[in-house]
C-alpha cells in the first residue's frame, strides 16, 4: 500500500454508530512545522478553528488518559508514538490528572473506536470532542518523530486541507510559552485537602491531582494556592511546588514569592517545573532543551547513590548546572542527555526534582521523595 492509499483510506468519513455521542468524521488535513515541513492526514470533523502549539511525542504504550490531562502539556500538541491509542478508553474523572484534557491536540497513528475495560466510561473519540479537543491522524508518527529529534520542539499549525489551500500561512505560528501559560492550568483559589498534623502549602502551577493524592497518604493537610498567591504569612509546615507548562522565566510572581519562603528555612520541595522555579528562585537560569523530555522511560541517576531510576518526564526546559550557587548542588541527572534532573541546598531544607515522582501513570521508582519530604517536616 502506497503512502497516499493509506492516507486516502484514513481520511475516508468513519461513522460510529455504537456510540452516545452519534457519528465522528475526519477530513484531509495538513500539519506543517515551523521548518516548512509538510504531513498530510486527517483532521477531526469537530475542529472548529486551526490547532496551533509546540509539537511533542510521548513514548509511553499506555497512560494516555494520564498524559491527555496532565497540565504541563499545556500549549502543546501532544504525538503518541504508540501505534494504537484508546482501546482501553477513558475512565471516570477521579483517575484523571486534571478536570479536563490539557493539551491543545492529539497526533495518532491509528486510534482505537470500541474500547474493552471494565472502568471504561467513554471511547478516546467520545472524550476528545466532549472536550474539543482536534484530533490529527499522522500516517507515519514515527517520521514525525524522527523529525522532531533533529530539528528539535518544533512549533505547528494543523488546518483543513482543500483545493485552493494546501499548506498554512507561516505568519500563524505563535509560541505558547510566550503567553502566561500557568494562569490557564492554575486554581483561582485555595483548595484545602485533609485533616492531617502537618500543614503543606502546595503552589498550584499546573499540579497533577496524583501529587495531592501522594500526599495524603501521610498524616498531612493540604492548603493548594493559585500559582501568584502569597502564602508566606500563613502558618505552615513545608512548601510544595508543583509541576506546569511553559518556561520558568515567565513566571515571575511565583519566583519572588519562593524567595520569600525561603527565608523562612523551612523545607521546600519542587517537581518539574517547581524545579525550574526553584533554581531561579536560588539564583540560577534555566534554558529550553532540544528536544525535551517526555515519556514514561526516561534514565534518571541519584548522584549520591549511585542508584538509577526509571521516571515519568515532561518538561522542554532545564536548570543550568553553570549558574548554580555554590550552596546549592545537583542530585539526579538525565543519563540520556546529561542534564540536571535534580537540585538541593546544601545545608537548608530545600530540594527538587525534573522528574515526576508521582508517576501517573507510571513508573513508580521514585515516589520515596514523597516520604523524604515529609520527613523534613
């Protein structure tokens, strides 16, 4: 079969009648990159407008659901290398990472239309337009991909495709993590989970809701604050600073309140971009990565132990070992890439890691950080 056959056969309309939700169609489609470079396929009939972000891909087999949700995909089109996506739908909300899909869009290679699980409560096809959420089908993700290694996060712009319009006008790209990205994922007002001894106040940049349910397996209450509130005069016990998208630099408000915080020497634990922002609340800089790193398999080694661990990443920004204080080290690092995937001070209470310990979906190696955090207070 010819590359155009299969696109041909994709783009054909696809009726689901066995759904709620009635029929979903798709229509011949473009994604062109920044670079120029052109994929045909097939758009979701219920895009309404064109889709434009950072173009990424994710490696894990599974966790979609986990990954669609997760708040630091924000701004972003999100590539599923995996070949078939969906099959075994979507579950109800209390296993989700937050209220609604984060990303922008989603770019498969073959999507699955009757899911089989018993926690099922929709297809993939059913949640994405609930949610409007367009939905691209790429013939080849793996070339995408391979696209993305070496050209590094590109930006994109997904439209229709029709006879007197073949590609889409450069002048359309915007980079998302320009604008306030954090805002959009952030809660508005504070939230206050559990009734345990020690009080954790847990900045909001884009949190996944596995971190607070992490926490709450400790004797621990949970004060959950918008991403630019002041929290330094409440009575509290530690400092959570959570994951989100866009680059650190931008997100001024939360940098000078941490600065705050921290000179109160009271223990301060970071996650992805938490840890961004705690290095350049420390004094250090950040700068985006080639490619970034995002997936369930990512290297990860603990400096002090020697130990590797398998971890849950993503994130296209990294604290820049150079300008580091010289009171403050580096922990873990990416054995990919080499980068900094952890910090820590060396005598106060404060530590981070660019990984994501909570997992969600997946793996699990790391999650001790949670119980080390505790510990510190």
């Amino acid at each position: 079969m010819t590359a155009g056959s299969k696109i041909k056969k994709i783009v054909k309309p696809l009726p689901i009648k066995d759904t709620p939700s009635g029929s979903f169609f798709f229509r011949p489609a473009i994604l062109q990159l920044q670079s120029g470079v052109q994929m045909k396929g097939a758009l979701s009939i219920w895009a309404t407008q064109q889709v434009s972000g950072e173009v990424v891909f994710t490696t894990g087999m599974t966790g979609y659901v986990e990954t669609l949700t997760d708040p630091s995909y924000a701004g972003q089109v999100i590539t599923f290398t995996y070949p078939l996506i969906g099959n075994y739908g979507v579950p109800e909300k209390k296993y989700w990472e937050h209220e609604r899909i984060a990303a922008r869009g989603a770019i498969l290679s073959e999507a699955c239309i009757l899911p089989s699980h018993y926690q099922s409560r929709r297809s993939l096809f059913q949640w994405l337009q609930e949610d409007n959420i367009p939905l691209f089908i790429c013939p080849d993700t793996r070339a995408l991909t391979k696209i993305i290694r070496e050209q590094g996060t590109p930006l994109g712009v997904i439209d229709f495709a029709t006879k007197n319009k073949k590609s889409v006008p450069r002048v359309l790209f915007s980079d998302p993590a320009k604008s306030n990205l954090i805002a959009e994922v952030s809660v508005v007002k504070e939230k206050i989970y559990g009734k345990g001894k020690k009080t954790i106040i847990a900045v909001d940049c884009g949190m996944k809701e596995n971190i607070i349910r992490e926490f709450l397996q400790y004797d621990t209450t949970i004060i959950r604050v918008p991403y630019d509130y002041d929290y330094t005069k409440k009575t509290f016990d530690g400092v959570f600073v959570s994951n989100g998208p866009g680059d650190p630099s931008q997100a001024m408000d939360t940098i000078k309140i941490l600065q705050r915080a921290m000179v109160l020497k009271k223990p301060i634990f970071g996650i992805c971009l938490g840890s961004q922002l705690m290095g350049h609340a420390a004094g250090a800089k950040t700068y985006k990565l080639p490619y970034g790193h995002r997936g369930q398999n990512q290297p990860c080694k603990n400096l002090s132990s020697g130990r590797c661990y398998l971890t849950s990443q993503n994130h296209g920004y990294a604290v820049d070992e150079k300008t580091l204080p010289k009171d403050w080290i580096v922990t873990f690092r990416n054995l990919n890439d080499n980068s900094v995937e952890g910090i820590s001070h060396k005598k106060l209470p404060f530590f981070s890691v660019q990984f994501h310990p909570e997992a969600s979906p997946g793996p699990t190696d790391s999650t001790y950080l949670f119980k080390e955090f505790i510990d510190l207070l």
